[in-house]
C-alpha cells in the first residue's frame, strides 16, 4: 500500500510550495477561503507508476509568528515516526541556519532515507552555495527549484527509489477491509476493544503488510472483516496528544488502507476542527464513510430533537458529501455497537453497486429533460446517455453531452442527488463525469 512522504525543516524555507509542486496543487497559494485550508497539508502524487502521499507539516502550524523550535522538534519527530522518506528543505540563499543544525541533529539519528533539498535554487550561480549542506551530516543537497520546478523531476526520481519494495498482500480481497478513525480520545480503542470482546480466540492478526498497518480478521456475529489498525491505537504513539496534525497524520495509513472508515465523534465535544481535518482526507481517498457519535451514553438529553439537531450539524461541516450514515453509541456500554457494523457492511456493499446502463437511462434522461443544465453564453447543453464505468474504486458514472465544458459543479451535484434519491449508495462517495459524446 502507499508509501508516505514528509517534508519538513523551518519556516519559509519553501515546504508549501514544494508540496504544491508535488502534488499539483495550487490551492495553497491561491485560495485561501475557509475550507481549502484543511487540505493543505496532504496530498497524493504519482510518478512512474508509485503511487504516494505527501504530507507537508509546515501547514500545521498556525501562528507563524511564533514558531517555537519545540513545535518544529515535534513535527520533526513525528515524521520520523510516519514517514517512508523525508525531505528536508533548508534555503540554498540562507545557507545553514540554527534550526536547519538542530532539525538535522534529529534527522541523523533516523535509520530512514532522508533526502537533503537545496530549495530556491534559482540560478546556476547558486549551485555553488549548496554543498554547504553537506555539513548537516545527511549526504548530498538536492538543489531545486520548487517555484519554477527546476530540478524536482530528479528529486522524483530518487524519492521512488527510495521506497521499500512491499511484501505481497497477505490478505483475501473480498473481505471488507474497516477502519476506526478519529482524534485522539474520540474512543477508537474503546471500540476496538468492544468489537474483540474477550473472546481473542476468535481473532486472527495478519501482522503488518505495511509496515505500521495490522489487519485483524473478524469472524463473529455474522459478520467478516478486516480491522485495520495502524499501531497508533494499540501503543500511544512519543509524540504528545495534543497536536492538532498527529491524529491527521497517524490516520493516513489506515484510511489508505481500508475500504470504509469509521470516523468516531466525541458525543461530548461536537465536531471539531480535527474531525474536519480526517473527514477531508477519507474524502481524498474515496473511501466508505460511517460516522459513530460516541458516549452517547453521557449525554443527558437524549430527545429525538436533540439527535436530529446533532446529525444535522454533522451533515452540515461535511457538506457537500451528506448521504453516509450517523450511529449514536457507546463504546464503553456497548450501545449500537452491531449496528456500527451493520451500517459498515452496509456501506461496502453500496461501494460496488452496479447499475444498468438501461436502468440509468430510464430514470435519469427525463430528469435531465425536465432540469436540463443551465445554459452558457446562449448555447443549449444536451445529455444524451449515461453508463457506469466497470472495474472503479467507488461508483462512478459518465453523462455524454455535447458541451460537456459548460456543466459546472453545481449541475453535477444535483445528478449526484438525484441518483442518490433513486439508488442506495448511501456512505460511499460516487464519481460523475461528463464527456463530449
């Protein structure tokens, strides 16, 4: 499964931007509205066929202001912890700085690949001021250009290289494959815990194909599936709790490696920026979603009011993606704990739904008619067919029009919600694309 980079080092040394030229994200820079900010920090790439992630922990850090060595020291770390390789990025026009000198003193001790980046290397002039960094006892400086690109596709190029060849997978494809996820105290443990029960005999550990992932194979009330658990809830990882990218980043693996997350909620606490945060990345990887409103058994007004004023809330910060299913339960007495895998199953299966191209048709072109697309500078947008594409991840779908260009996200929201209304894929992210026919 997917190989994780990080990129670290101090401060306006280049980490965004070279993440954005990475991962080809421009919305960093560009768009800084409420929202976009969450999914900054991590991001997918592909380069001669690997497929791998990259998490930029420079994003983390809120008041730039104020960068104490101790955040850096902790972003540091965790990286160490997380990461495949690690880029770190010093600036070729600083040279070595006090921080650069302590980062690498953290750096050193890593058995892991590090990748030295000689960052803003603009100008051949400025080449000459990079083997300075070999100083910082990692080996030879990458010089790049994050800005202009300079220099990256080699970067690339080592980067893969340095990837550990994966053992092959040990586990039966066409068992479910389901995560816990959440912050940390959400109780991810407590319902890890539930579902084992005491009765570990019935429990077989597949250890970890990856390295940090271990797939536990369930056989119990009807119900058989993997439960990935990366080791961060079984051992509590050095890193403190209390940082608001160490869930993020110790939830990457898992939700990569599953088919459905279950994303825990702190009945008590509401939903907060971090649930955001991991919400936004189950996303990026189109994965099943259930969510679990946990200690429930601690909230004392249990009203229908109450629970549908709580589910609404939920629906509205995960919006636009609204269809997946909310349980209220505990963990801790055990309350719903079948139906969170009742509505897990539920959710895989609605992941490989198949609908007939007939059955489509039938049903959505005299949608289509009625609510045509709006049109654009005067010219009239026709949908004529619409099929499911075989063999994808999640449901996904192509309208053939004759202006395809012209039918904006809006539209395609409401084709999404029509189909949702009509069919059951209720926790699963569907894709829709509209083709020239």
């Amino acid at each position: 499964m997917g190989n994780l980079v990080a990129i670290v080092g101090s401060p306006n040394v280049g980490k965004s931007t070279l993440f954005n030229r990475l991962t080809k994200s421009r919305q960093a820079i560009v768009n800084d509205e409420a929202g976009t900010t969450r999914d900054r920090q991590y991001g997918k790439t592909e380069w001669q066929g690997h497929e791998f992630s990259v998490v930029d922990t420079g994003g983390w850090v809120v008041n730039s202001d104020d960068i104490f060595e101790e955040e850096i020291r902790k972003q540091v770390l965790l990286a160490v912890d997380e990461a495949d390789v690690i880029l770190f990025v010093a600036d070729v026009t600083n040279g070595i700085t006090d921080l650069d000198a302590q980062v690498a003193t953290i750096l050193r001790r890593t058995s892991k690949p590090v990748l030295v980046v000689a960052n803003k290397t603009d100008n051949h002039e400025l080449q000459y001021n990079a083997p300075e960094f070999y100083a910082l006892g990692l080996g030879e400086p990458y010089c790049i250009s994050a800005m202009t690109g300079s220099g990256t596709g080699d970067l690339l190029d080592i980067i893969v290289s340095k990837f550990k060849k994966e053992s092959s997978e040990l586990f039966d494809e066409d068992i479910p494959r389901f995560a816990v996820v959440g912050r940390p105290n959400a109780g991810k443990s407590s319902l890890v815990n539930a579902f084992i029960g005491e009765e570990r005999n019935i429990v077989t550990e597949i250890a970890g194909t990856t390295r940090d992932s271990i797939y536990t194979r369930y056989n119990k009330f009807g119900f058989d599936f993997y439960l990935v658990d990366t080791a961060g809830i079984r051992k509590k990882g050095k890193v403190s709790e209390d940082l608001e990218y160490y869930s993020v980043i110790r939830s990457i693996r898992t939700i990569e490696n599953s088919d459905v997350c279950i994303l825990m909620v702190d009945a008590t606490r509401g939903i907060e920026s971090q649930d955001l945060n991991i919400f936004s990345l189950i996303r990026k990887n189109s994965k099943g979603l259930v969510v679990v409103v946990n200690k429930w058994d601690l909230v004392q007004d249990k009203t229908n009011k109450v629970i549908k004023e709580f589910e609404h809330a939920i629906r509205t910060r995960f919006a636009p993606f609204v269809d997946f299913p909310v349980v209220f339960a505990s963990a801790l007495t055990k309350q719903r704990i079948l139906k969170v895998l009742e509505e897990a199953g539920k959710v895989y299966k609605n992941r490989t739904v198949k609908i007939p191209t007939a059955k489509l048709n039938e049903e959505m072109l005299p949608l289509i008619e009625a609510y045509p697309p709006p049109s654009n500078k005067g010219k009239y947008i026709k949908i004529k067919y619409v099929t499911q594409l075989p063999n994808t991840q999640i449901p996904s779908f192509v309208f053939f029009a004759n202006l395809p260009q012209y039918v904006k996200e809006p539209y395609k929201r409401f084709l999404e919600n029509k189909m949702r209304e009509k069919w059951n894929m209720t926790g699963t992210p569907i894709n829709i694309y509209i083709r020239q026919k």
